[in-house]
C-alpha cells in the first residue's frame, strides 16, 4: 500500500488551525489568525517523494462567491506534487470518502499537471517562467485537468514566498532529465503490487502469447502471425517487441525499413476483415531509392491483396485528416473556456458561450474524428475490406483512429478491462510518444510537441463503477462520444453515399449494445463533455441534480434486486434467517451534485447561482423588442 | 362515406404490398422501443434501396399516440376497406382523399393517399419500399399556400405547402387537371380554420369518452386549501365571480384579509386591464408569498394611487416581516419606461417606499416570436451543418429561457429564503408574469412536479388566470401573421424541460408527457387550451361540451411517467441558468428529422425499467415463499404451495 510520510510536526513548523472564514477580507483573516490555537496538519508523501520546499500562513482563496473567503494554511512542494495542506477534509461523509482520490488529494497538483503558472502583482495577472526579480502577491495556478488554484501570499514571510514560488517554477518548468521523473524514486521506494487476478488483468501485450490472446479473441489467426522479430528491438525501438503481421508477410521484410512499409494487424472484424497500420517509408530523394521503396512496396501489397486477404483500402491518415496542429491549437483555445478564474469571468463568456465554443473548433475536431472511425467501420463491416491506416510514424492519428474503431466495433473494448488493454495496445504498445505529446520533459515550450491526442479517445470513457462499466460505457459513447460533424471535406461521392446509408441504416435499427455502435454526428448531438470539463467550476454545479442522479438510481436499484437475489437464495437453501442490509453504495443519491465524484467540497451553499451579466443586443429585432406585447399589427407577412 | 372505386382498388394493391413490407404488420404495427413521443410523426422509411425494402420499417411509424381511441368506423362490412382505414376519433367524420406525390423533405416525393377529416390530415404511402404515415391534425395548420401555377414545370412544382405550428412544413404536388388542388385547397382551409367559415373547432364534435375526467383535476377551492389557505392574512374572495371585477381573471381570487372589496375595485382602477394583485402562492412555512398583477396605471404623468400603494403594503405586511416588499417587473427597464407612454408603467421608489423594484429584462411577444422562427431556419427541413452552434445561438432562444429561468430562480429564492414577498408582473400579467410564477412554484413546491400537480399549475397559473391561448396560438383562425400569435407557453414548457434534464429524477412526467401538452396546445381536440379567459371559456361552456387533455393522460398514466421520480417533499429546486447545461430541446425541436432521432428511452432508462420489473419479480417471489414456507410449517398437507412453487422459475399468483 502507499506509505505515509508525516512532515510539519517539529518545532516551530506547526500549520495553523485550518480555519474557515466565510465573508470575511484577509485583513481580518491575518488579525485573527494568530488566536487560534494551532494544530497538526500532515502532509502524505508517496514511498520515495521527497519534500522540496515550503511556505507557511498561504491563503488558498475558495473559488466561489468573488473570492472573498479563504482557507489559511502552508503550501509546499515536493518531487511529485504542489500540495496545500489546511483543508479540514474531515468534513465529507462517508459517501464522499469512499470516492476520494487515495493518492492525489483535493488540494494537490502533481507537477505534471500544472499547466501554466500566472503571477498577480498590483491586481494583474501575468505569467511566471524562470527567474524572477519581483514576487507576486498572489499565485495562480491553471492545472492540465483544469482545475484552477489561487494562493495569497500577501501574508506569507518574504524568504518563504520565494522559496516557495522560485521551487514551483522551477519544479513544473525546468526541462527535466527522463531518469529524474518521480515514477523511477516511487518504483524503487514502493513494493511491486502485481495484478492478482490474471483472468481480469489488463492484458499488457508485451509478450508474444498476449497478441495470440487478441489474435485467437477476434478470430484473426487464420491470416495473421504474431512475430517476435523485434525481440529485444533489435530492428526498430519505435516498435514494441511483439506485433502481429500477415501470416504470407516473409519476416525478412520487417527489418528492410526497420519496420516502415510493413502492414501491422491492428484488430480483426467478426467477418474477417481487418484494421492494419503502416508507418509510412523515409523520405527519398533520388531515383534508385526510390524504385527500391517503391519495389518493396508492390511486393508487400501483392501479399495483402493476394487472397485469404480483402481487398484493402488505404486511409492516408497524414494528408487527408486532421493534422497534429490542428488538434493542439483547438484544444488550447478549448481549454481556456474552462480554466475560470472567478464567477465575473463565468457570467461574462456564458452569454457568448456557443460561439466560443464553435471558435475553438474542437468540438469539429471530435466530430470529425468519429466520423472518420466510422467511415472505416463501414469498410471493414458493409464492404467487406480491409483498412490499412497510413501515418508517418502510424503512432498518432493512427493510435486514435484505431481504437475509435475498435470502441465502436469490439463491445470487449467497452468493458474496463477490455479498454485498458485497447489503450495498452493502440497507445503504449502503439508507440505513441507521451513523453513529447504531452511535454513530460519540458525539453522546450514548443507547443508542436505536445498534442492532447488520446483526449478524443477519452471523452468516450468515465470512471468506471462496481462492475459496472459496461452498461454505463455503452450509454456513454451512445451521448458522450456519440456527438459530434462539420464540413465533410472527405473523398469521393460514392463513399459519401456508402457512408450515410450505413449511418442512417444503423441508426434506425433499434440499437444493440453489445454489437456495433455507432455515435450520432449531427451538430446538435456534439456536446462538450460536462463532467470532465465543468467538473471543477461551481457556478456550473447543479445541486442534487445531473446525471448522476439517475445513475445513482440505476445503483441502488441494483443493489435492491441483487439483495432480493440473495434472500431468494437464501430461501432455497432453507437458511431461515435474512441477511443483514449490506451497507448501500449511494445513500445520499439526492444530495449529490452534477459534479460527483468530483468537486466534493464545493457545495457548500444551496443559494441558487445567479448569472451576473446583462443581455447581449439583440440587434436586428430592436424594433421588436421595443413593441408592445398587444401591438396588433395584421399587415406583417 | 362511400369510397370511391378506382382509388379503392389501387389502395388495396398498395396496402397488400406495404403490409409485406412493414413486416405483415398493418398501418398500426410499430414496435415499442422506437415508439416515437410525438403525436403527429413525419414516418421515415429506410433508405430507399431494395435491400432495406424487406426490413421491417414499420417501427418508424408512428400514429397519434393514443391508439386506443380509434376506432375503425366499419360500414357494412362488405365495402370495408383496409386501405380506406385511417384512425377516426369519435366524432370525426371523413371529408375527402386524394392522391398526391408527398415532398418529403428527408427522402424525397412519395406517393400516398390523403385523407382529410374534420381533425386530421392522414397520409399513407402507396409505395412499396416505404412505409410512410402522416397523421396530422388540422389544428396544428397555421398556413397553407399554393405552389406553382398553371405554367409550371418541374417535376412535382405544383401543389400546396402548408406551414405548422410544430415547426414542420408539410409539401404536397398535386396534379395540374382537374380541380384536385382547389378542392384540397378549400377543404383544408375550411376545416382547419374553422372560426373563418363558422365552423365548430373540432373539440366540440369530439365524442371521446375517457374513464376519468380532466375538468376535475382543478378544483381552485381545493388548491387553495392544499396551500393552506384562507388563513389569518389571506382571505378567498368572490368578487369576480361573474367576471365583474376583471374579465380576464377567474372567478375566484385570494386576497389580503385586510384589503375589502371596495379596496380591490379601487385597485383595479390603477391596474391595467384590471389584474389586480392576488395571491399566487405561499410558502408553508416563513409564509412569504408570490403575487401576481399587471403593470400599474402610471402614464406619462406619473400618476399615484393611494389605494394601490396601501394594498401593496398590506400585502408586504401578511408574513410579518419588516422587510420591503420585492416587486420583479419582468421587462426590460427601457420597455417598462416606454409603457409609460401608453398609460402604463412601474411602481416607483416615491409612490412605493416600502418596496424594492427588480427588472427581469425579458423580452416580449414579439421577440420570441421570431426567436423562434429563427430556430425553425436552423433545424427545419435541414439542420444546419457547418455552423451549428453559432448558428443556436444566433436564434438567441437559449438566451431567452436562460432569462426567464433566471427570473423565476430570484423570484423562488426570495420567497423560499423567507426575504420577503414577491409581486410579479409585466404589461398585463398574462405571459411573461405567468411563465415566472408558474416555474418559481414548480422550485419551490415539489407538489407541482408531479402529474397532476403540474396539470394543476398550467390550469391555475395559465388557463384561469388568463394566459391568451386562443390569440397566441390562433385556434381555428386563419390569419396566420396576427402578431398576437407567440410561442410564450411553449417557452414556458421548454423552461420545465430544462428543469426535468438538469432534475432527472425531480419529476414524476417524463418528456412525452410535455410534448404531448404541446402537441395538444395546437390539435383542437381537447378544450383545455381553448379561448383567453376563464369568462369566455365559461359562457363558450368549454368543460360541458368538450374534452380534457388531463382525462386522455390521466386515463393512462404510466405513459407519461418518469421511471426515475423519487417523490421529496420542500425540496427548492434550482436549475444552473447558464448556457453550459441549456440545451436545444432536440427531441421536440428536430423531432421531423428522422437523422437527428434520439434513442426512446434512453439505455439508462431502459435499463432502470428492466431493473424495477426484477426487483417486483423478485419480491413477489419472496413473498409466496415466506407464504409457502409459513404455511408449510404447522401443517405441510394443507399447503396451498407445492412443491414445485419452491423452484425459482415457478411463477404462480395466489
């Protein structure tokens, strides 16, 4: 288990009480402060993490109502994570413990999280990086989930607002050296949990036997070889150890290109047909290489067009979709719509939300996503193709797309398990570099590195319940995924064509949701995923309602008929006496709010939130608003 | 009655063809997981290719909602016609049929058969590979034109377009000879503007007979009561109760114990139109209360009325509270000043010194009226593609209802905070008043969240007090383009939609059951939405000669209910008025496109459902083994169980 290391009990660094002051300014926070009698805050560090720095008498502002009240306590930052320790969590209920995060706690920001770091001095907000020659007062922190923290430091001793600020930056900005990550200190410092269960384990397909399971799981053996060629990445380290090729594919050509050129099975349809991936050849200048390149490649396609094969089509993933940029710069602007400083800021873009939101072409993004997964769906299930994806390295576009398909296609992938091991096998295996996409190194600011490519993927996902993740997936790709079009700026007419009857014809079936499912595209079905994206911001809570309402229903109801079971049960064998109530998961189902297991701490009120800002002009219907409700005007056509 | 022979022999060919094709089913098959919500569904066929032709289509069709209620008029048995065969309410009688090329706007001209009665418009396919029905009622007609003239060309460029109230438009093609299009042409007018031809609206020919009656579900007395009224402060009055008092109200009013009669008719002098303040609801507890009126008679003068400044006082005084009265003038400040030109205007802080003026800035008639044409050109036929989301907004609808949803949540929160009362009101307190009072009871008062009780409210706070239904839908009345008309009850609905999406489990109706209210707020077959007051309703003897919507729901319940209600009881319910959880109503607004069709019912419902049948199973179970067992122990011979009852998959009922 996690150990606990225990800091801040020694002399003279003792945390003030964690004092909650509602409505009161600072001032009168800081005059008070001292009175209290102080008590012990702990911080809990992971087995290897190690306490770098650390400010005491920090205010951590509570998001809502202007920022007027505060929580007093120290801010420190260790190897792992900015943490503020002076919350009195011992305030939840039972229900919201048993949903807290054990290892990141509310008021901890791992350093990987922090995405950027703004500074206020004079009531101005402005973005720290490096060395700085003035402190602010106040420090802002916007977190990659999109949690937003402000911290007074207007109380805070000089020396230690310095520590404390200089180490954050440095901490969450300075390029870092791959062995430094605090993964390699935890590994060494924490005991080796290994799965237990292997019937239900995330298959991790870093052996040759894991791809036969998936080859032997969709019935893809009969064409397709798992090959261990690439043992010890002799040939290529992009690739992982183990894949699976055609079975007529002469192993010789793997090592040709290190790997380029060669068609990777992704995953087999119940017909036959199958998803490949190709890393497309280098770059070549003059005539000889390219003949050769070229010569290869007739031979490698005359394999895969040769019978048992389909007849393949090929999806050029690098020039005929989205590109990488695209999908960086929509999802800065994207996130920024949630990363709210105050509620002003809320009430300010709330009347201008919708063409915020359309400026910042994600939701475009997601829709053109699932529509191209769902193009290739239709290949590999109306047409009876193969599909072979074509991308530079096959390690970004090709990683989404895949398992886009695979999601729709493979209802195993639906189940926790089963999507651990897509994202293990599509992403991990799949060599999507992490490391750059999301900038783990900080090797430079350069945004082109960091991409939030498997976020697509991920908006179709949510945290997984008691076994329950299959029926609450399933609804969910059905409405959360299920969303998203713009202009179809795609190939042919006929595919055009192939692709709406196969969309119209799925949908207007009634929908099986252990087989093939297909998300809706249409503009309105595209919504923005509210419980990642509104999780952490007040105003944007319902109280008691959301749709975790229902699903908290759905869980007692089970509950109730799984109890009746066993009382059955217990009937039959003549056991007299009934059990005991088991302990109910969700008591308080009411009380919850649209953000669970989120926010928990944020409900404090039940005073409705009010919007703050005014009407925007109506423009072209002034002259109607200026009219009189009983204004007969019979000529008006 | 006689069915034409020509058409009758094609009709039976046509029939014998879309029966096999709709899975054998007749006109009426459908199956129930895509059953749609709505009564009057444009049916989608499949993709019009061969190999979908054998696929069983028919659950896309979908007729009025209450098959029951239809009777297949059978003539002498000899002549009965499947093909002539469309549902026919009591009380409805055939007018006409006719061939005609349906321009379907999702899969192109199809060819059916109209049929025309004096409720509906029914059309059905006479093609093979579809398994179209249009079942429309005339109600719902707000305009019908001729398209093309005598030197058309064009394929199918000649015929009538008609325009409905439920954001659809409906295209016939019709041939050139003959006089089909005028005939169609006249009858429909006739029939679905029927004041035009003085005509009865069809609610006065419906025979429908129900096992409960709707007129019932409100009884004011009885309301009243429930909210604990009369009491020391609030007294029932029947002042009003020819109408004589104010003729837009109802006859029976509730008042401040304190004000008498001569007060409320010297209030009335200073209210417009009449609308005197009066008691809407009172909380149980801090006994703050909502109260309803019209702007005050201020004008260009500023006029004052003693009367109307110590009424308002007496009615801040009821719960005791030193605190000012809260007085929300739903306008916008800029229009309530201009009503000033016209006579009317607000209650200012000189004349008032003990009440506190709010503006709510919601927009009038007018705007929302061409709000939500503006939604129509995004959603209807195509919804628009590129700019989707700009394009909502552009409509400005969501801002509307983020407004009025806002005005209802101050006004619920400072009675529910016991703060003070509240006095609503706009120009004449009959839509933008009634769409606030209504949804601040419905946060305040869990009562209202159920069948019934939300029945009640839209009888109370709409229908008695005198909401203007039969201008602002324009019942039977051709003139299409009154500027009367506007969509202030559908907002009002769409508002208790977003309520019930961001509530799931707050309310015991489900979205059929709105959009069934909707549907009927056009269809003339019920009286309940019928005329603009109380008085005309009255001397029009609406609830003697005609039906209630509430005894068609009433009568079957189950349909309308939301799986998920759990009933609690002084719950306030606050809905987030932002644009980050309002949503377009898809399934009301886009409900004709058969691409956009959400899933009915949604799988966590579906699964909800399945899980509550389980569990009665279950416990029925239990039950008849505790019987069972209980009886086997002091004499197993005399068990009515036998063995075989023990086993889990018997299941007998005692």
């Amino acid at each position: 288990m996690l150990g606990k290391g225990v800091v801040g009990g020694g002399g003279g660094t003792k945390a003030p009480k964690p004092s909650f002051v509602s409505y009161v300014r600072p001032e009168e926070i800081h005059a008070n402060e001292k009175e209290v009698t102080e008590k012990e805050v702990t911080l809990h560090l992971l087995p290897g993490e190690q306490l770098l720095c650390e400010a005491s008498t920090v205010l951590k502002y509570v998001q809502e109502d202007s920022c007027q009240r505060g929580i007093y306590g120290k801010l420190v930052c260790t190897d792992f994570k900015i943490a503020f320790l002076g919350d009195d969590e011992s305030a939840l209920d039972n229900d919201e413990a048993q949903f807290k995060n054990k290892v990141i706690g509310e008021n901890d920001i791992t350093l990987h999280c922090v995405d950027q770091i703004y500074g206020v001095f004079d009531e101005k907000k402005k973005p720290l990086f490096g060395q700085l020659k003035k402190y602010p007062e106040k420090l802002i922190i916007h977190c990659k989930d999109l949690r937003v923290f402000h911290f007074g430091l207007r109380y805070t001793k000089e020396e230690e607002v310095k520590r404390i600020v200089s180490g954050i930056i440095h901490h969450t900005q300075a390029p870092k050296l791959l062995k430094r990550l605090f993964l390699f200190s935890y590994a060494a410092a924490a005991q080796n949990n290994t799965a237990t269960d292997p019937k239900n384990h995330t298959v991790m397909f870093d052996t040759l036997k894991d791809w036969c399971w998936e080859l032997e799981r969709t019935k893809g053996n009969v064409k397709y070889k798992a090959v261990s060629v690439n043992e010890g990445y002799k040939v290529c380290v992009r690739l992982p150890a183990y894949f699976v090729v055609p079975i007529s594919l002469p192993e010789e050509d793997v090592l040709r290109f290190q790997g380029h050129g060669i068609p990777i099975w992704c995953w087999s349809c119940h017909n036959g047909c199958a998803l490949l991936k190709m890393s497309a050849l280098p770059k070549e200048q003059d005539d000889g290489s390219l003949q050769i390149q070229k010569s290869f490649l007739d031979g490698i396609y005359k394999t895969i067009h040769r019978p048992p094969y389909e007849i393949v089509k090929t999806e050029d993933l690098s020039t005929n979709f989205l590109s990488l940029q695209d999908i960086q710069t929509a999802y800065s602007k994207f996130k920024q719509l949630f990363l709210i400083d105050n509620s002003t800021e809320f009430w300010d873009t709330d009347i201008k939300w919708f063409s915020l939101l359309e400026n910042s072409s994600w939701l475009d993004i997601i829709r053109r996503c699932l529509k191209k997964a769902i193009e290739i769906a239709e290949c590999l299930e109306a047409q009876n193709m193969n599909v072979l994806l074509l991308e530079e390295n096959a390690s970004d576009l090709c990683c989404l797309i895949s398992s886009l398909v695979q999601v729709m296609m493979d209802p195993h992938c639906r189940t926790r398990v089963g999507f651990q091991s897509l994202v293990q096998k599509e992403w991990i295996m799949g060599g999507h570099c992490f490391l750059d996409r999301c900038n783990h190194l900080r090797q430079s600011d350069k945004e082109e590195h960091q991409r939030q490519l498997s976020l697509p993927l991920t908006q179709s996902k949510s945290s997984p319940k008691r076994g329950f993740f299959r029926e609450e997936t399933d609804h969910l790709i059905k409405n959360l995924l299920g969303k998203r079009i713009s202009k179809l700026i795609n190939s042919s007419d006929e595919l055009q064509d192939n692709f709406r009857e196969f969309y119209d014809s799925w949908h207007s079936k009634p929908t099986d949701y252990h087989g093939l499912l297909l998300p809706h595209i249409e503009g309105p079905e595209i919504k923005v995923w509210a419980q990642r994206y509104l999780r952490w911001i007040p105003e944007a809570q319902i109280l008691g309602g959301g749709r975790v309402a229902t699903m908290s229903k759905l869980l007692e109801m089970m509950e109730e008929v799984e109890r009746l079971q066993e009382k059955i049960e217990e009937r039959h064998h003549s056991q007299g006496a009934l059990p005991a109530e088991g302990p109910s998961l969700l008591r308080s189902s009411a009380r919850l709010s649209s953000l669970f297991p989120f926010a928990l701490l944020q409900r404090h009120s039940s005073k409705p939130v009010l919007p703050t800002s005014g009407w925007k002009a109506l423009g072209d219907e002034d002259d109607l608003a200026k009219r009189e409700d009983e204004f007969v005007d019979l000529g008006d056509v | 009655m006689l069915p034409r022979q020509p058409a009758r022999g094609g009709g039976r060919r046509a029939v014998a063809r879309g029966g096999a094709a709709a899975g054998g089913g007749p006109w009426r098959g459908r199956s129930g997981a895509r059953e749609a919500s709505s009564l009057a569904t444009a049916v989608a066929p499949g993709p019009r290719v061969s190999s979908m032709a054998s696929a069983p289509t028919s659950k896309y069709n979908s007729h009025s909602l209450e098959n029951e209620s239809i009777k297949r008029t059978s003539r002498d048995g000899v002549n009965w016609d499947l093909s002539e065969a469309v549902p026919r309410l009591p009380g409805e009688t055939r007018i006409t049929d006719k061939e005609v090329i349906y321009i379907c706007p999702f899969n192109g001209p199809i060819k059916g058969r109209v049929y025309i009665t004096n409720y509906r418009l029914y059309l059905r396919s006479l093609e093979t590979d579809s398994a179209l029905i249009l079942d429309v009622p005339l109600g719902v007609i707000s305009r019908i034109e001729k398209m093309g003239g005598a030197t058309s060309r064009g394929e199918n460029s000649y015929g009538l377009d008609i325009t409905c109230k439920d954001m659809r438009n409906l295209r016939f093609a019709l041939k050139q000879e003959g006089h089909s299009r005028r005939d169609m042409f006249e009858i429909l007018t006739r029939y679905a503007f029927p004041l035009a031809h003085s005509l009865p609206i069809f609610a006065f020919l419906n025979e429908e007979k129900f096992n409960v009656d709707g007129w019932t579900v409100y009884n004011p007395v009885e309301e009243y009561r429930r909210q604990g009224l009369p009491n020391h402060h609030w007294r029932i009055t029947f002042i009003n109760k020819c109408y004589e008092l104010c003729d837009t109200y109802p006859a029976l009013l509730v008042v401040p114990y304190r004000a008498s009669d001569d007060d409320l008719r010297r209030v009335a002098t200073f209210r417009s139109r009449n609308r005197i303040p009066v008691l809407s609801w009172i909380h149980p507890e801090n006994k703050t209360v909502i109260v309803r009126c019209s702007q005050p008679l201020v004008g260009m003068s500023g006029k004052r009325n003693k009367d109307d400044e110590k009424y308002l006082d007496v009615i801040r005084e009821t719960n005791r509270q030193i605190s000012k009265l809260t007085i929300y003038d739903a306008r916008p400040n800029v229009n309530a000043v201009a009503n000033k030109a016209t006579g009317g205007g607000y209650e200012s802080d000189d004349a008032y010194h003990n009440a506190e003026l709010f503006f709510l800035d919601i927009h009038n008639i007018h705007v929302m009226r061409e709000s939500l044409k503006k939604v129509k050109d995004i959603v209807y036929p195509n919804v628009e593609e590129s700019h989707w989301l700009s394009s909502l907004e552009s409509t400005h609808w969501l801002e509307h209802i983020k407004l009025v949803l806002t005005g209802a949540i101050q006004v619920a929160d400072r009675v529910s905070s016991g703060k003070s009362s509240v006095l609503v009101h706009c120009s004449d307190g009959w839509d933008r008043t009634a769409q606030l009072t209504s949804l601040a009871m419905l946060m305040l008062d869990s009562f209202y969240r159920s069948i019934e009780g939300f029945e009640i409210l839209v009888q109370k706070e709409w229908i008695s007090f005198g909401h203007k239904f039969a201008s602002r839908i324009g019942h039977g009345d051709k003139n299409h383009a009154d500027a009367d008309r506007s969509p202030i009850f559908l907002q009002f609905i769409d508002c208790v939609w977003q309520m019930s999406k961001q509530f799931p489990t707050a309310f015991e109706f489900n979205e059929r059951f709105l959009i069934t209210i909707l549907d009927h707020l056009y269809s003339c077959r019920f009286g309940t939405f019928l005329y603009n007051c109380e008085s005309a309703r009255e001397k029009q003897k609406v609830t003697e000669r005609t039906v209630s919507l509430w005894s068609l729901i009433n009568s079957n319940k189950d349909k309308f209910k939301n799986p998920f209600y759990t009933k609690e009881i002084n719950r306030v319910l606050y809905p987030v008025a932002s644009m980050r959880h309002l949503e377009l109503w898809v399934n009301y607004y886009i409900r004709w496109n058969p691409r956009i069709k959400q899933q009915q019912p949604n799988p966590v419902e579906q699964r909800y459902v399945e899980l509550l049948a389980l569990r009665d199973e279950y416990i029925q179970r239990l039950e008849e083994l505790q019987l069972a067992s209980s009886a086997k122990l002091p004499d197993p011979s005399t068990s009515p169980a036998g063995p075989s009852q023990m086993m889990p998959h018997v299941r007998t009922h005692f």
